[in-house]
C-alpha cells in the first residue's frame, strides 16, 4: 500500500540525444532506488517546441528510452507527432508505460501555446483517466494546471477532478524560466503554487510534480545548469501541503514515499472530522465536495 513516487527535475535541451542521456540517467537512479512511478518533465526527450525534421530521431530515441525503463512504471513528457482521424498532428503528451514497457495511456495537453507548435486536445473531452499500480490517476501538461478555470470559466478541478475518484495526479510542467535575480519570477511562483495546493485540495488527490531546470534554449552547458529557479516547485503534495523540499536549482532526483491505505475521500475526511473535534467551527463546511460519481 506504499508506493515510492519520483521525478526527475532534469534539463530539457532542443537536442534529443542530449534529453536521451538524460532520461537514462534519470531511469537508472530510479532502478537504483527501488521507485514505483518515475515522471519526468513536460517535453523532457523531445524538448519543448518545434520538432519538424526531428521525427526519425525522434522516435528511434523513443524506442530507447522505452526498452530502458523496462522494471519501472515510467511517465514520459514528451513532443511527438501523432497518426489521427485528421491526419498526422504534433502532440504535447505524458505517455504513461507499465514496468512491464506496455503504453497504459497518453495524456494529452489541453491549453498549449504557441511555443508548443502543438494542437491541443479539446478540454470539454475531459481527461484520459488510467490504473497507475490499481489506483485511479490522470495526467495533467504544464497549463492543464495552472489557470484552467480562469480560462474556461469551469476547469478541470472542478469538472474532470473533484467529480472522480482519483488517487494520483502525474503533473510533468516546463515553464517560462526567469532569473534568479528577477523579483517578477515571485508571482509565477506563488501563482503555481496556488493551483497546485487548490487542486490537491479540491480532488483530495496526491500529485506527483516535476519542472525541467533550464530555459527552453537550453544547449548541453552545464554550468549554465543552476542560472535559473525551476518555475514551479518539483516534489509531491496532497490536500495538506508539500511533502518533499525538493531545491529549486538543477538536476534533482527525488523521491516521497505514500502511504495509499486509504482512498483519498477517506484521508480527507479522517483528517477534517479530527479537526471537527478539536475545534468545532461552523463556518466551514466541505460537504460540497463530497459529491460522488452515480
């Protein structure tokens, strides 16, 4: 009922062969630490932005990265292009595989940008749910998070999240770096921060998070590795805060290990009725989000 959830706060270059080194190295550490579910950034083997020309490439290094995380179960961010109804479209996706190698599902980014040279998938669709070890879990690209609801008028947490019994969100982000001598960089920061806390809040779910550490230019310079905060913070939450203190700076593995004993409604509602003891206030009442699938 524990399960060992990591990412990789890796640098994302625009060069594959770079991004494969990368993933390998990211996947060994993983083996080495006994880890359950590995996530990796937003576009973390194809980079982020355009891959025209690169499919080849592209896909031979898939090949690679897939027989190598054979042993774990492995989200991969990535960029690819993708055969569909309307033809061959570029994809901003996680591709979540089994230990076994077998592709579970692909999420697909719903609020892509110009940057991503993308075609985003349409939000009234809803999420691609999966089973990541028996539990209910969905995946969510970089803006999925952040700002969906001001957006749309109705995000994800409250229409394809707070209504489902999820257990595990796998959250793979590569944001706008700034400086770390930029004060503006403190209102992104907040800003992620917020949604990330809400959402956990509000789907009572555990997410697993993880941003690459480099600006999207990003060319193989390591000494340019620690330039820039991470956008958001990496690490893992649920509906009462961070459980990992994951540095902001560079190339970070990490690990928290989660006790799954009870369904994440459970957890949340032990936790509230022992407060409800200790204090009893009437002006909060969360019932409203008890609201159930028929």
């Amino acid at each position: 009922r524990v399960l060992r959830l990591a990412g990789a706060q890796i640098p994302v270059a625009s060069n594959i062969q770079l991004n494969k080194i990368e993933l390998f190295k990211a996947i060994d550490w993983a083996k080495e630490n006994g880890v359950d579910h590995l996530l990796t950034p937003e576009g973390s083997l194809s980079g982020y932005g355009d891959i025209n020309g690169k499919e080849k490439e592209l896909i031979d290094a898939l090949k690679e990265v897939e027989l190598h995380a054979r042993g774990i179960n492995f989200h991969l961010g990535t960029i690819i292009k993708e055969k569909e109804e309307i033809g061959y479209v570029n994809r901003n996706e996680i591709r979540h595989y089994t230990k076994e190698g077998s592709l579970s599902e692909v999420t697909h980014k719903t609020y892509c940008i110009p940057q991503d040279r993308c075609i985003g998938k349409i939000w009234s669709k809803g999420l691609n749910y999966f089973h990541a070890s028996g539990y209910r879990s969905v995946g969510m690209i970089c803006n999925d998070m952040w700002g969906s609801a001001d957006e749309i008028g109705l995000g994800f947490c409250e229409r394809h999240l707070v209504e489902f019994n999820l257990e595990l969100i796998f959250h793979a982000t590569n944001g706008i770096k700034f400086s770390k001598h930029d004060k503006r960089w403190e209102a992104f920061n907040a800003y992620a921060d917020g949604f990330l806390r809400m959402c956990a809040f509000k789907s009572k779910t555990v997410i697993l998070t993880v941003d690459s550490c480099v600006p999207w230019n990003w060319n193989g310079e390591e000494d340019k590795l620690e330039e820039c905060p991470t956008s958001s913070e990496s690490g893992v939450l649920d509906f009462t805060g961070w459980k990992t203190k994951v540095p902001r700076f560079g190339r970070q593995y990490f690990y928290h290990d989660v006790d799954m004993k009870f369904p994440g409604r459970e957890r949340f509602n032990r936790y509230n009725g022992r407060l409800r003891d200790e204090y009893p206030y009437t002006n909060l009442n969360f019932d409203y989000l008890k609201k159930e699938i028929v």
